[in-house]
C-alpha cells in the first residue's frame, strides 16, 4: 500500500489497545491499525491488558479485543473502567 493512500494523521491520534492472544493476529492488527493512522498498545492475555488500560498514561480510545480469550472471564469485563465496548461480530 502506498503512502497516498493513507489519511493524514491529525492532530488527535487515538490511541487502540489491541488484546490478542495469538501472536501472529496481534501482530497483523497492530500493523494494520498504525498503517490507518492509530498509536497502538498490545496485549497478549486478560491480565496485561487490564494492566494496561489501568496504568496507561494516556487515555485509550479503543479496545480491539479477541472475545474468547484465555484468562478472562465474564466478570473481568464487569471490572474494567468505564469503557465503550461495540461488538462487530
């Protein structure tokens, strides 16, 4: 994909923590996010990504989260912060 093809990257850059625990998808999401013009934060099971949304010095816009994930169970997602969660499955 050629550079003239991407968007400008504006002056608000939100930021998307990628929870995945397959390496390899995780990686292709991150590669495919920061080519779309988003910072990006990984995680690779439940407990980084709680960690991560709990510690981060900057505000996270989006959670891209695979929904089966080892480590994670129903009432985990009842302990996040306020965040907006969207399905598009």
């Amino acid at each position: 994909m050629g550079d003239e093809l991407l968007p400008e990257r504006s002056p608000l850059t939100l930021r998307v923590l990628v929870v995945e625990d397959d390496p390899a998808i995780r990686l292709m999401a991150v590669d495919i996010l920061s080519d779309a013009g988003f910072e990006t934060l990984e995680a690779g099971d439940a407990a980084q990504a709680l960690e991560a949304l709990e510690n981060s010095e900057h505000k996270i816009h989006v959670l891209f989260t695979d929904v089966r994930m080892p480590g994670i169970t129903d009432w985990s997602w009842r302990v996040l912060p306020k965040v907006s969660i969207h399905s598009f499955v």
